[in-house]
C-alpha cells in the first residue's frame, strides 16, 4: 500500500531526523510505502495548494494530513476555516481515487512551549481551537465516511501537564517517544 502523509512540522519530524518521526517508524513497522511531505510551519492554506503536486501526482492509496497547529499559533484561522481547507483535501483525494484519512491535531503543553519555543503566543487559546477542531474532525468522519485518527485523544493519554518532556521535546513537537506512540496509532 502507497500512503502519503502531508502536514506540519510533526508530520516532518522537526526537530529530530526524519528517520525518527512518526511516518518513518510506521513504515518500518507496516511495511507500506509510506512517503513524508511534511514541512516545518505549514498552514493549511499551502498545504491544499501543494496537495496535487506532493499528494496526488504519487498516485497513494492514501493520503493522511494533519494541520491546525500553526494556523492557531499564528491567528490565521478558525477552527471551521482549517475544516474547510481539509474538506478541499478530502474531496481532491477522492476525486483522484485516494483514500483521505485525517488526524486530530496534537495539544500543546502550554507552560513548557511558553518556555522553550515562542514566549508570546496564548496557547491556552490554541489548545481551545485544537479542541474544537478535533470535535469538528469527529462530527465531520462521521457524516462524510472519512477515517479519523484521533491523534489528540490518544496522546494527551501519554503525558501529564507535570510531566510532558517524556512525550514533547518543546511543548509542540514530539519526542523520538512521542513519535513511536503516534507510529502506534496506525494500525492499517
């Protein structure tokens, strides 16, 4: 099976090696050809615009797509605004006979990325939007036959506010830990 997983910095595996993040090691435990186009900072706005070129000119079996985070951190969108640009996604994969599967964002550890990635940002607030983008994803899997991976969920079950640095490397990104967890959720 050809996946190709589109995204964020997360899906990119930032900062650790590539051969340390989440797609990497699910394909070393699947065995499926599984291709990373992740890429630091993205917004959901680019990651449609790129989708045809990194998505569908592979020609996957499927596509998973995590984004959210960023446009949060930097006040680009609402949470129906990321829904909306994953609802294009959805509909160019299945226009192009792929399978869109699409992840719940991951919740920041507000205190820790307050202190070791941008000092200014309300992540209380980001974790709100993250939220209401998740039970959005949900709703949205539900009545639109889409597979949802509820990344959030499962892995705010790993950590603590106490003790995130197990899980998180800055508040956002994962640690190599982390990013076994998330290869774990995969079970296709």
């Amino acid at each position: 099976m050809k996946i190709v997983c589109i995204g964020n910095s997360i899906v990119n595996g930032f900062p650790l090696k590539r051969s340390q993040c989440f797609v990497s090691l699910w394909r070393e435990a699947s065995g499926h050809e599984i291709i990373n186009k992740g890429e630091n900072g993205d917004v959901s706005s680019n990651i449609v615009l790129r989708f045809q070129r990194d998505v569908v000119a592979h020609k996957p079996s499927a596509a998973v797509v995590l984004t959210g985070t960023n446009d949060f951190i930097y006040q680009l969108e609402t949470p129906q605004g990321v829904l909306a640009y994953m609802n294009e996604m959805v509909l160019i994969a299945r226009a192009n006979a792929i399978e869109p599967i699409l992840m719940t964002p991951l919740l920041t550890s507000p205190l820790m990325a307050s202190k070791l990635w941008l000092p200014d940002i309300d992540y209380a607030e980001v974790n709100h939007k993250l939220m209401s983008l998740r039970s959005r994803l949900l709703e949205y899997g539900e009545k639109n036959n889409v597979r949802i991976i509820d990344v959030q969920a499962k892995f705010a079950a790993l950590y603590s506010e106490e003790n995130p640095y197990e899980y998180l490397i800055d508040g956002l990104h994962p640690t190599v830990e982390g990013h076994l967890a998330i290869a774990g959720f995969f079970s296709f």
